[in-house]
C-alpha cells in the first residue's frame, strides 16, 4: 500500500475499494471534492495537484507542477471554484481557476514561508497557518490576507511555538479549529 486513495463506508467504516494507486501519486498530503464531483489530490513527492475523476479514479490531468511554481503542496481549499494550494517549501500560496495557475499570496508577503492549511473565515478572508520553524527562526501564526487579492492583513494568532507544528485550520459556526503535531 501506500500513495493510495481509499474509500470507506461513511457509517460503518468498511473498506469499500482503492480507487486511485501508484500512478502519479507520491505522498499524497491533501485532497478535496470539486463541485462538480471530480478528486483534486496533492502529490507532495512530484509537487504536483492532480484531477481525478472520483467515480473511475483515472486521472484527469495535472492541473499544478513544479512549473508553475509548486514545491511541497500540502493542503488545499476550494472557494468559490478557484483552487487554492499551500506550497510549503518556497512560501506561497497558488491559485488554479480552472485555467491558470497565478499566485495568490506571494512569498515573504506578512513573513510567510512555510505554509500548511489554509481556509476562508466568516470574514472572507484567507488565514494560513504558517508552520513552527524548529531553528526559532518563526514563532508559528495564523496569518491573514486579504481574501480578493491576497495581500497581507495582519497575523490573526501570533506566536504558536507553544504549539509546535500547527498543521490545519478549520472554521466552523463555533470557531476556528487548529490541529498541531510534534
């Protein structure tokens, strides 16, 4: 096993099928239902994001690679059709709309440069966790930009260090969710 994608029974948890194995897929890290039903995964060991169809599992196509930026995709948000891509190991955020692949927050942009989870909020605004830096060289926060244009707002929860290796982010009716490791 490994660099898979498997489906469960969502009420009983009983394995159903590998829908998607070998291929393209090395160390898968994300993955998100599009709208229309199609798989959009992230394959961290080719930098790319790949489209499957959800249904057969055969691939669509590779919609973001290393050419248009992409080094250590991690998570993924899809807001308002636009696919947005945390790429880790060079500090910015990338945007796919189905067509091109633009950047959304640019490196350094508000000290980014190792970001994890990403999402929307209330607000409408982008928050990214930015990841603990082992070297002390970042405390680790949840930065916000600006959720039309990706511009820096502020950092919305500054120094995680107390939290090492903050991961993702959710938002919900009750709040924002963190998950860390380490």
């Amino acid at each position: 096993g490994g660099d898979e994608v498997l489906r469960y029974d969502a009420v009983n948890g009983t394995y159903i099928d590998t829908l998607i194995s070998g291929g393209r897929i090395e160390v898968a890290t994300d993955m998100v239902f599009a709208d229309d039903g199609t798989l959009y995964v992230c394959s961290w060991g080719t930098d790319e994001v790949l489209h499957y169809d959800a249904s057969s599992g055969n691939l669509l196509g590779v919609v973001m690679a290393a050419s248009d930026g992409l080094d250590g995709p991690t998570r993924m948000f899809l807001h308002e059709g636009k696919l947005l891509v945390s790429s880790s190991q060079n500090g910015q955020v990338l945007c796919y709309d189905g067509g091109a692949t633009t950047v959304f927050v640019s490196p350094q942009s508000g000290g980014l440069t190792t970001p994890m989870g990403l999402g929307y909020g209330p607000d409408g605004n982008l928050y990214v966790v930015e990841l603990t830096d082992e070297d002390g060289n970042n405390d680790g926060a949840v930065r916000r930009y600006d959720g039309i244009d990706g511009s820096y707002i502020d950092d919305f929860i500054p120094n995680l260090w107390d939290h090492w290796y903050p991961i993702s982010l959710l938002f919900t009716a009750e709040g924002m969710y963190l998950t860390s490791s380490g």
